[in-house]
C-alpha cells in the first residue's frame, strides 16, 4: 500500500492500530458473528463499547466525578448552538481568535446577549489576545484552544471568574488539561479522537437548567446526559473507531505522553521554518500551535509557492496547503503524525532550499 505523509486537518491522520481494530470489528464484533455497524445499540455487546470509552476518556483526561462525558452528532458546529441555548440567560462573553471563534459567537448572538471581549481579526487571527477583561456578571465565557486555520493555540488552562467553555476540536488530548477549570469542553472528533461523525462534550452537571427558554429536546445536553448519549441512535461506528483510537493512546502513556512527543515535533518543523531562509511562519511565536503549523514563502520568495507544493507532493506529503482563507502552508502535526512525518517535510524544505540558493 502506498504510504502517504499525511498532515491534512481534519479529517487526519489516525492511528493505524485503531484502523485495524476498528477493520476486525466491521467484520465481526466482539463474536456476534455480525458487524459493529449491525449490532443494536441496545445491545449488551454495544454498551460495553460505551462504557469502555467513556471510561478511556475519563482515564486520559483524569475527569472528576462531577462531570458527564456525551457523544453526539451534528459537530463541533451544532455544538456553537447547543452552548448559548443551555446556558445563556442574561449575558456570554466570547475571545474570537478564528472563523470558529466567530461562527460560535453569532450563534450566541442569535439567541441574546453576546459580547465579544477582543479579537484577533485584525492581523488575520495570527496571535491570540491578552489582557482582556471577562465581563463578572457573563454567564459564560466562551475560548476556542486550538485554532486549526491560524496555527495559534492557549496552550494553558486559563484562570476564568465564571463558566469557562473551551471547543478543544483540535487540540484535545494532545496535552494535559485540568478539566475541573471547565464548565464545558466541545469538539468534533475528527483530528486527535477519531473519524467525522461525533461530537464529544464534556459538561459539568450544575452548570444545567438554569436558563428560562423552551430547549428543543434533543438540544438539551440534559436529555442526553438522561440517555447516556443513546437516546437517539449513536454513530456507532465513530465511537467504535474512537475507542480504538483512545486504546492506542493509552498504550503509547497517554496524554502525558503524547504532548512531550507533540512538543518535540512542533520545535523541529517550527525550528526549521525560522531557519530556512525560503519560508516564514505566520503566528506569533508565543502563541504558536503544536498542532496546526502554518508558514508561507519568506518575503520575494512568494513566486516559488506552487512549485513548493509540486515538490512537496512528489515527495509524498499531502494536505500542507494552507486553509484557503489564509493561504500558503499548513502542516497539522496531530497526535498520530508519526516523528518520521515531521522528519521527511523538514528533509524536503532543505532539498528545497538548496535547489534555490
Ligand atoms: C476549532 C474548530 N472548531 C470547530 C470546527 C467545526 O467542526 P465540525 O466540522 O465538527 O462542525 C472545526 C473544524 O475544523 C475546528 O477546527
């Protein structure tokens, strides 16, 4: 089989043990003799699989008691509804540090009182606010960690005076996080937990049945928390694939583990973009993303872009075009972006380098 570096952002590269695992179980599932994708999920076999990866979640990311884990459908999009309709009353404060920043806060916006505390919009979301004030009397402040297009990143648990909600779509698990900080975590699962197709949320249960409107039922989190996210049927062959992916991780140590791997892949491509004299990278270095690396053409060099990436493609990498609202280059570094893929793209900028000098 041919063999592909891939650094696409989302859907990605995944694990290759949790493919495989997740190929036995298409076949024959836990010995039913039928597939995963045709078992009842009212099935003891399936409510295994449920508990073993809510148990998998709670384990890597040492989740308190207090908090219920969900998987659900509709993405980390339904999730920028889902929010504000269960826990926006009289006010949420939003930091827009991306296009998925902005598309969570005109959700908001739709539904109440939504303020934008600051942005990075004017210099193209390349650096992440400080020293912004969160409104006391907000219900909720809304961050998005990872910000998949720009490649900038809070790479820290902030210190949040009301209920901090995160969508972590891109970078959960990919280093240790104090969930107790948290009043939500949302994302789609399609980077660092699994395939398209599940949501997964993280929600501390107090933090429910405090607004006054109407909730739709199956936008109440507290209908599905009641249904131990089955009461309308799961994705299970996402969850499948998710769990396969969260074993992998777990035998490889963990979050722990992961983030001292994901640290030294970032250094080595970022480290290379600051020296090689063809490229820049395009956020502020303090807030550069472990996961998402973007760069373009260093300054009169914009003419060789499109051959870079013939370059680069000839040589086996795929997905490194920049998002199309930012252009130039994006290398996603997730989780299963195994150290030689990150080796062989430094290679090939310095072949690219010494053909140009
Ligand atoms: C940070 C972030 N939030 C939200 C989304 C949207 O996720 P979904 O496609 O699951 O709705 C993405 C997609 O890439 C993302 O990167």
């Amino acid at each position: 089989m041919k063999k592909a570096y891939n650094f696409n952002a989302g859907p990605c590269v995944l694990p290759q043990a949790a493919i495989d695992g997740s190929i036995d179980a298409l076949k024959d599932f836990a010995g039913t003799g039928m597939s995963v994708i045709c078992v009842s999920h009212r099935s003891k076999e399936w409510d295994a699989v449920m508990a073993e990866t809510r148990a998998l979640w709670r384990e890597l990311l040492h989740i308190p008691e207090n908090y219920e884990i969900l998987f659900l459908g509709g993405g980390a999009s339904l999730q920028f509804l889902m929010v504000p309709m269960n826990l926006l009353e009289n006010k949420a404060a939003y930091l827009e540090t991306g296009v998925w920043a902005k598309k969570a806060l005109k959700e908001a916006k739709g539904l109440g009182n939504a303020v934008c505390v600051a942005s990075s919009a004017d210099k193209v979301y390349n650096y992440i606010p400080k020293g912004y004030e969160i409104p006391k009397d907000a219900d909720y402040f809304h961050i998005t960690t990872n910000n998949t297009i720009y490649g900038t990143e809070i790479k820290h648990d902030i210190d949040c005076p009301v209920n901090l909600v995160a969508d972590m779509s891109s970078d959960i698990m990919s280093r240790p996080v104090d969930v107790s900080k948290y009043a939500l975590i949302y994302g789609g699962a399609q980077k660092n937990v699994g395939p398209a197709g599940v949501t997964f949320v993280i929600i501390r249960k107090d933090i429910l049945g405090k607004v006054t409107r109407y909730l739709p039922t199956m936008l109440n989190y507290q209908t599905h928390i009641d249904g131990e996210s089955m009461f309308n049927t799961p994705p299970v062959f996402s969850i499948y694939v998710m769990k396969e992916t969260l074993k992998w991780l777990k035998s490889i140590g963990g979050v722990e583990a992961i983030h001292k791997l994901n640290v030294e892949k970032a250094k080595m491509l970022y480290d290379e973009i600051d020296r090689n004299s063809l490229f820049v990278g395009t956020a502020e270095k303090e807030d550069r993303s472990i996961m998402n690396v973007c760069f373009v053409m260093a300054p009169g060099k914009e003419a060789l872009q499109d051959e870079f990436m013939e370059f680069a493609k000839a040589r086996g990498m795929v997905g490194i075009k920049g998002h199309r609202s930012v252009g130039g280059f994006r290398a996603s570094l997730y989780n299963a972006c195994p150290k030689e893929a990150v080796e062989a793209l430094i290679a090939t900028m310095q072949e690219f380098e010494k053909l140009h000098k």
